[in-house]
C-alpha cells in the first residue's frame, strides 16, 4: 500500500502523493458527482491527517515506509479511525462506480476500476471472483466492506479480503 501512495515514487508520502490519489480515484466518478468525488476526498484527507498527527518526526510533513507502517497499526486501523478514513474512500467509490444503481459492483465496473488505478484486469478478474463470496455476479457493499476490513485487519493470509488489491507485487 505505501508503494501506491508514493505516487512519484521518491520513498516518501506527502500531501502532494495524497493529493495525486484523489485525483485518481476522483476521476472514476462523473463529472457531475460531487457527492462521491467529495466523499472520496475527504477520506483521503482524513487519512492524510490521521498520518500527519501520528507522525514522530512533526517537523517534517512526510512519512517513510516504516513510519508508515507503524502508523497503519497504531492509529488508521482503529476502529475510531479506520472508518473516517477508509469508510468515506469505500463509500464514495462505489457509489460513483454503481453506475446502474444497483447497490453493488459487476466485474466489468470493478475491473475497469482497477484498470483506472493501474491493477491490470487479469489480477482483478481474480480479485473479483474471490471477492464474490455468493458467487452471484456481482461484489455487494457488504461483500466490498468485509473485503476490506480483512485486508486491513486480518490475521488470515488466506482471507477473500486479502485480494482486495491483487498480489502486492502489481502494484507500481
């Protein structure tokens, strides 16, 4: 994940890299959708704050690998935390890629999100079969939170949620 958000890829995280991610995942929605593009920004930005409050060195207005790590465990993934941070991501992000208002995502919108944020499709066709716990064709809100409260929080390797991403190594 720290390898993602170091959008230039120069070892470090900083409002800018942050900043390059809304972009990102901002562009996934309509133009007119201001509603999820926002949401999706402020989880972003919640995140961004969690990162820079919890940081050792506060002079300095970036964040390393390690540090990175630490603050992932300590503080994002709290309960208290995780939600605003990652919940207003989530929330926006289906609800601009719920292009038929469904309620849930089919393989082509969820593939062709993570074709947007640079995943190649075979690793989210993947992803996305794993994902689909009742194999119905489609990845549920529910099906997308559960994923991602097991890539974050669990101890299990072998979880769905793990492949919210795909294998770690496709990620530039």
């Amino acid at each position: 994940m720290f390898k993602w958000f170091d959008q230039n890829g120069d070892g470090w995280i900083t409002q800018d890299d942050i900043e390059k991610m809304v972009k990102l995942f901002t562009a996934l929605a309509d133009n007119a959708d201001h509603k999820n593009k926002s949401a999706m920004s402020k989880g972003f930005m919640n995140w961004w704050n969690l990162l820079l409050e919890a940081r050792e060195n506060k002079a300095s207005e970036k964040i390393g690998n390690q540090e990175f790590i630490r603050i992932m465990d300590a503080v994002v993934i709290a309960p208290k935390n995780f939600e605003i941070a990652v919940g207003y991501i989530v929330d926006g992000l289906l609800g601009a890629l719920d292009r038929d208002g469904n309620g849930s995502l089919s393989q082509g919108e969820y593939v062709g999100m993570y074709n947007a944020l640079g995943i190649p499709p075979t690793t989210s066709a993947e992803a996305f079969r794993r994902l689909d716990r009742d194999s119905n064709g489609e990845i549920s809100r529910a099906e997308f939170h559960q994923a991602l409260f097991e890539y974050y929080l669990s101890a299990d390797p072998n979880a769905p949620g793990n492949w919210l991403l795909g294998p770690m190594d496709v990620l530039k």
